[in-house]
C-alpha cells in the first residue's frame, strides 16, 4: 500500500486568514492510544480528591486539559506587584488533594519558573497531599551538562529547585535531552508527544516510499530515528553541522539521500530556527521535492517566525506545549493540542497514586 494508514483524529487543520486553529479532539475522534471511559463521564469535583491548576504561562492548555478530564480548573489568584514580586494565593482548600499544577517554563523562562515555585509553595502550605508539577516545557533543559570549563549545569540546579520547593512529582514532555530525567530526586513522568504528530502526518496523503525523516543535528539522531520508525519504517537522513556559538549554527553536509524525497525534520524545539532552516535550505539544495518540520517545543525567538515563514518549509508542525502567539501566525503554521495526552497521562497517574496510598 502506498500511502501512510489514516489513523482516527480530528481532520486537518484549516486555515483562517493564515491564523491556524488548534485542532481539539473530542470523545468521537480521539485516537486508540488515548481512549478512556473516563471522557464519556463527568467527575463530581465535590466528591473527587484531585485539583487542576493552570499557572499564567499557557492557560489555553490548562482549560483544554481541564476539559478532556471532566473538571474544571481551580480558583487561584495570581498577580505581579509593581516592583515585580509575584503573589499566589489558592481561593479553594486542597487539603488531603492530589494537586496537579501546569505551568510550562516558557519564555519568559524565569518569571515562570518563579510563579511555578510559588505555585507549589502556596499547595505545601495548604497541606496538599501530593504536589505534581505539569511542566508542559522545560527550560532550561539545554544546559544539561558542561561543554567548557567553568559553566553551571542549569537543569540540575532548576531541578533541585522544583523538588526543594515542595513537588512530589513532575509530569514533563519531550525533554531536551534523557539525562535531565536523572537530576530530579522525585518521580518523573516523560510524555513523548510524537505520537499526536505522528497521527497528523498519518491524516495526510503522503506516499511512504517517498519519505525520509531528517534529523537537523547529531545529537538528534536518536530521536529522529525513532520517529522514522513509526511513521512506516522510513529512511533516516543526518543534517551535520557545526556551531560557533549559541544560537548560531553553521550546516556543513548531508548524510543520506533526500533526492525527490518529502523530507520530515523532526526536532524536540524550534528556539530562533537557525540550525532548522538550514538543515531545510541544504535538503532543498540536495533536491528534496518538499520540506516539513514538526517539533513539540515552538519556542519561536526572533528572527524565528521569518526564517519559518520564509519559503523553505511545505508546513512547521508544532503542538501547543507553548502558547503561540497570535502576532506569530504564519500560513504554513499548524499547532496540534496536546491536551488530551496530558489529561490521560494525568488520570493515570493520580490512580496509580491512589492505589499506591491504599497498601502504604
């Protein structure tokens, strides 16, 4: 069979005046690996031990979470004095609760990072039960490990910060790198979303012996590997280049063959776009017929949106781990919602949790 299985999702995202709509999957299209009896029901939140927060940095995907799970999203007051103190205070107990807060630490990195902090003191203090951090994105995740003398390794650090602010656990997607799993000294749940990119290109007709997956860096391979193995065992390609700096990446040559090929760039992130758009002009170069680009993380720094908007892409694939903003929109934009992932992820979580608690 030449085209890629349609798996059951949502149709296609369509396009309004080049702003792109967020398809969100209801209880009709929801792929296999995400079916629950849970979203045929509503939880009676008077009854139930669980509490949804939505911190300030992506408050869409809290409501769509919140949605998927049958709650609705706790009552939380949050707000910035004018020397730039940031202030929490919970309108609801959560005592004896299982408190779930999603606050990815998305730019700005550090105010978030802050207001999560303080998200998670607010629920000790408030005698939550257990505390899990939701961090949809990660920051800090790059400085991971120290490539020159005398550099902190930020992620260890921004780890021991989550844990010593009072978390029991964190629920993370799509981290930078493995290794930063290892620097938290509490449970980590790493939620892979390739599998919602994967359902979108599946909806798409793309002939499978035209395909081949390109990782846009080295350090990638792995991942872009495992992607090209679920998308109908595709052909790797490896972009190699070399950077001189951050933020600043030099492509150098091509690994594999990408002629008259539809070339998939599979990358974690997309920060200000240099090392993918590249990587997209040297396919182009070695003769691919059409170039996409998905990655989980659209961090979208400047000069970002220009060089994705630029002509070299057919489609940028990202998901809604972080908010784009509506000045960011470009045609070829398309944002799946992760939402519906989360929830399951959270759900059974919380009843792993609650079996554990039963036999302690």
């Amino acid at each position: 069979m030449c085209y890629l299985r349609r798996c059951d999702v949502a149709e296609p995202t369509k396009f309004g005046n080049g702003k792109p709509t967020i398809p969100i999957l209801n209880e009709s299209t929801l792929p296999k690996f995400l079916e629950s009896a849970r979203v045929e029901k509503a939880v009676n939140r008077n009854n139930s031990r669980i509490k949804l927060f939505s911190g300030s940095a992506n408050s869409a995907l809290s409501q769509e979470i919140a949605w998927y799970m049958g709650l609705e999203l706790g009552k939380i007051n949050i707000k910035r004095f004018a020397d730039g103190e940031i202030y929490v205070q919970l309108q609801e107990s959560v005592r004896g609760c299982d408190v779930y807060l999603v606050q990815p630490t998305s730019p700005p990195v550090n105010e978030h990072l802050m207001e999560l902090e303080i998200m998670i003191d607010a629920c000790r203090r408030a005698s939550a039960k257990n505390i899990t951090a939701v961090v949809p994105y990660f920051g800090y995740a790059r400085a991971d490990r120290k490539t020159q003398g005398r550099e902190s390794i930020a992620a260890k650090l921004v780890a021991n910060l989550i844990t010593e602010a009072g978390a029991n656990r964190v629920l993370a997607c799509d981290i930078h790198s493995g290794q930063s799993l290892g620097y938290f000294d509490i449970p980590v749940d790493h939620v892979y979303c390739e599998q919602v990119i994967l359902d979108y290109l599946a909806s798409k007709k793309i002939c499978s012996e035209d395909l081949v997956v390109v990782s846009p860096d080295v350090g990638g391979v792995a991942r872009a590997r495992a992607f090209a193995k679920k998308l109908s065992d595709a052909p790797l390609a490896i972009v190699d280049k070399r950077r001189h700096g951050h933020n600043v990446a030099e492509v150098m040559n091509l690994i594999g063959d990408v002629k008259g090929k539809v070339a998939v760039m599979v990358d974690d992130m997309i920060d200000t776009a240099g090392t993918i758009s590249k990587g997209a002009a040297l396919l182009q170069q070695e003769g691919a017929r059409e170039v996409y680009a998905c990655c989980t993380h659209a961090v979208f720094s400047p000069p970002a949106i220009e060089r994705l908007s630029g002509g070299l892409f057919q489609e940028v694939i990202v998901t809604n781990t972080i908010p784009v903003l509506e000045k960011n929109y470009f045609p070829q934009l398309t944002v799946l919602t992760v939402a519906n992932l989360l929830g399951e992820t959270i759900w059974r979580v919380h009843d792993d949790c609650s079996v554990s608690s039963i036999f302690q």
